[in-house]
C-alpha cells in the first residue's frame, strides 16, 4: 500500500472517503465525537488502527527480531456524536489495540499482521535462513532487525513507539496507535 488513500479513497474515485483531518493517538483516552471532531450525528469517521509490536527474541544463535503489530481499518458511522469513543492503544510485545464506537469494540485482533521480523538462526547443518523484515503500511508495524542485521534496518523512530514496530533481536516492540479520520 503506498498511501492511506488505499484505505479511504476519495470522494467521487468509487469509495465514501475524502476525509480533512486525521488525527493520531497513541496513548488510551475517551474522544467525543461531537465536540473534539465536529462530528454529527450520523456522521462517519475513517479509522486505522496498529497494536503493539512483538518483542524480539534472543537465543543461542543471536536472535531474531519481533514482527510488527497487528492492524484493523475501515470506516463506520457514528450513531450519537454526543457518546465518547473509547481507544486502547495496544502495549508492546503484541498488544491489542481497540476502537469502541456505538457499543461495539473493535480490535487489532480481528485483523491482519504488518511485518515479519527479520530471521538468521541456524537450521539444520549451517544452512541460515535470512528473511528480511518487512516495512508494514506507510511506515506502521514494520518487523524488527535481527541480531545481525540480516533482516535490514529497522524503519521508522527508533523504538516504535506508536508506530507497533516489531523490536530489533532481543529488543522491546513499540507501542500501537489509532489514526481517526474525519
């Protein structure tokens, strides 16, 4: 995916999108539709969502790094602006990520993985396998460097917070983060 378009295309290119404003969070709070996102009643919002990012492991071999955390998007509408909605941001080492919005919760783990971590252990004799950790979606959820670097760089702010990068070979996964678009 190059861009969040391919989330929420814009109006009138065969999609409902054509949001303004996008904001992030990444610490868990209470948003209120109405008054924080000038939001009506019936309204919709865009929403993408990455949890916590994997912690890597360390081994005898060196160790490999963490994949990236889990994501959900999609749109819904929002039936009474006036009622909060509630985000938890997922914790690192996997933790998920959740969005509750008209009484119903949706979480990371309903979707998809974004990244592999990066793999250099030795299989059988000294066959290494080497798999490069992958970049997530627009710099979110990417996986972690192995020990030795095998896998590539870590993409992103060091660390991952609120971005739910996998950490690098016996490092700590950041943490998630909620984009809301409206």
């Amino acid at each position: 995916m190059s861009n969040f378009s391919d989330f929420f295309p814009a109006a009138g290119s065969g999609g409902g999108g054509g949001y303004k404003n996008v904001v992030k969070y990444t610490t868990s709070t209470t948003v209120n539709p109405a008054t924080e996102l000038g939001i009506e009643d019936g309204g919709t919002i865009g929403y993408f969502m990455i949890g916590g990012g994997y912690n890597g492991a360390t081994d005898s071999y060196g160790g490999n790094g963490g994949r990236g955390g889990n994501f959900l998007s999609g749109t819904v509408s929002i039936t009474t602006a006036s009622t909060d909605l509630t985000l938890v941001i997922g914790a690192s080492n996997g933790g998920n990520t959740t969005l509750t919005v008209n009484g119903t919760t949706l979480t990371t783990a309903n979707g998809g993985y974004t990244g592999a971590g990066a793999d250099n252990h030795v299989r059988s004799g000294n066959e290494s396998v080497m798999a490069g950790a992958t970049n997530g979606i627009n710099g979110y959820g990417h996986g972690g460097a192995s020990a030795s670097n095998f896998g590539g760089q870590a993409q992103g702010p060091s660390g991952g917070d609120g971005w739910g990068h996998g950490g690098a070979a016996g490092g700590t996964g950041g943490t998630g983060a909620i984009l809301i678009y409206y």
